[in-house]
C-alpha cells in the first residue's frame, strides 16, 4: 500500500514538472513573439546589411581619400589671377552644392560623392580634390556664369529705388539694373524675406527693412568708363582687381551684401562671408531664381536665364 501511494506522488509530481515546463516554454514563445523587431537578438556582423550601403564607405580607398582632403581643404597650392591660393576650404558650401552632398570634406562619404562627379567629368574618380579636380570644379563654375559680356542698351536697364541697395545714397546712374534681373531678384528677396530660418526684418509692403544691410545691392549696372575708373582707382587693379570685361556691363550681374567688408576680396574677409546665414541662403536658392555665383567672391551673383 505505501509502495503503491509513493509511486502515486511520483506520478503526479512529474506530471506537474512537465506540465510547468511545457508552461514556461509557451510563455518563452508567447514573450518572443511580442518582442518588438528592434529587441530581436542581434545576428552576426557578416549577416547584416547596412540599411544604407551608400552611406556605408568604409573603403581602404576612400578612407585615405578623405584623409587626403582633411589635408588639402587647407594646403592645396593652386592660383587664380596669378594670384597665389592655399586651399579650397573658402569653398566647401559651393562644392556641398555641386556634389548635391552636405558631408564634411574629411569624410568618406563626401570622396564618395566626389568620386562620382569626377566620373562624370572624365577624371581620375579617386575621390580625392586635387589640383587637377579642383581647377575642373573651378572651370565647370566659371562656364555657368555670363559669356557675353555686351554692354546693356539703355532700353534695357530700369533704374531701381534707392532701398534696394546698400548705400541709399548712391547716384541714380549708378542704380540701373537690367530689367528681367531686376524681376528676378525682387522675387528672390521676397523668397528670403518669407523663409522663417532667415527672419528678415522687412515692411509691412514686403520690402526689406530700411536699416537692414544683408540682401541689398551693392553694384549693379556699370558702363565702360566708370569701371575704367574704377580700375585705375583700386589698388593692384591690373593683377588681382577689376575685370577689363566686366559682366556688370550687362547690368545683369549683381553685387550683394551678405556680411563682412562688402567687396573685399581677402580670405578673412571672404572666411567671415562665406558663414553668413545670407551667403549660405543664397548658395542654396539663388539657383532657383536663375542667379550664379561667381565663386572667388561671395557677393557677386550673375543672372543667367
């Protein structure tokens, strides 16, 4: 009889051993199902795809491209107007526009993006902005600007309202401006004055405030004679200076504040430039108004279309 009920309590203990495991395994299901995806365990690091292979440049060639930049940005040796230049870091914003890519110049993903302009361009796609790609980056900006450089007839050119430009007291002739530009700019400005990251100070009638310097017109229209003058005026016109073909002879090229000293083409002057909240609209939207720059100078825009 004991026997018997010690086999019985044996029994039943085991039934109830296997029936919590068998409750533990379902609850161990029941819990993983639930799980969100992002608590799944993780798989082996050479079973996982990046999300986003592009953004995944991890390269031994890329990785010394960009390490090649974080150099150059600052030491490349090139010239312009038989003036010496070190570097293209005065630069980056216009070279982010051209390789639709915001990266940092010492990252991978930006020699990526570099890679593919220069395979575009017929160049060594290295990835790397040498002197070789840069002066072709140079080239391919000067090509977007104005080719013909006549002079704008007078039934061209409108003369603008002094508030339109940096020094309200500049003489009438010297306000002119080719109409379609001035059509063009006028719609860039109220872009400006609309977008909220900008918060321009302007009038109840849409006009940019009286006192505000930022967006307003430096230099439009210039005849023949007065930029002669000008030449013979300004310090070291004949090596560095003023343009003998002047494009503001079309009165379709522009001179904008966007900070610092206006027109002055030192790299400290044009380092302060290039950061200005005005500057880098421009760069990003002038575009869409039909505005190009002319690279070596941050505030000299020229109407396209």
């Amino acid at each position: 009889m004991n026997g018997r009920r010690i086999h019985l309590v044996v029994v039943v203990v085991g039934i109830a051993l296997a029936g919590g495991a068998l409750t533990s395994a379902a609850r161990t299901s029941r819990d993983q199902s639930q799980r969100p995806r992002s608590e799944s365990p993780v798989k082996p690091t050479s079973l996982v795809r990046p999300a986003n292979p592009a953004s995944a440049n991890t390269a031994p060639a890329l990785v010394a491209a960009a390490e090649k930049n974080a150099v150059l940005k600052n030491e490349l040796n090139w010239t312009f107007g038989s003036k010496p230049q070190h570097g293209w870091y005065l630069y980056t914003l216009l070279i982010a526009q051209t390789l639709n890519n915001q990266n940092d110049a010492a990252t991978t993903d930006f020699a990526a993006a570099l890679g593919v302009w220069q395979k575009q361009m017929g160049l060594s796609s290295e990835g790397v902005l040498d002197e070789d790609s840069w002066m072709a980056m140079v080239a391919q900006w000067q090509n977007n600007r104005i080719q013909d450089r006549a002079l704008a007839e007078p039934d061209q050119l409108l003369t603008a309202p002094s508030s339109d430009f940096f020094d309200p007291d500049r003489l009438v002739e010297l306000r002119q401006v080719e109409r379609n530009t001035y059509a063009a700019y006028k719609r860039m400005i109220a872009a400006a004055i609309a977008d909220p990251t900008l918060k321009l100070p302007h009038t109840a009638s849409g006009e940019l405030a009286p006192d505000l310097k930022y967006f307003k017109i430096i230099s439009a229209f210039r005849s023949r004679e007065y930029q002669d003058r000008l030449r013979r005026e300004a310090p070291n016109a004949g090596s560095a200076g003023l343009a003998v073909n002047s494009p503001h002879f079309t009165g379709r090229a522009l001179d904008i504040y966007v900070g610092g000293d206006p027109v002055d083409t030192r790299d400290s002057n044009r380092a302060v430039q290039v950061e200005t909240p005005a500057y880098r609209w421009l760069v990003r939207n002038a575009g869409r108004f039909g505005f190009r720059p002319y690279f070596y100078e941050p505030w000299h825009w020229e109407y396209v279309k």
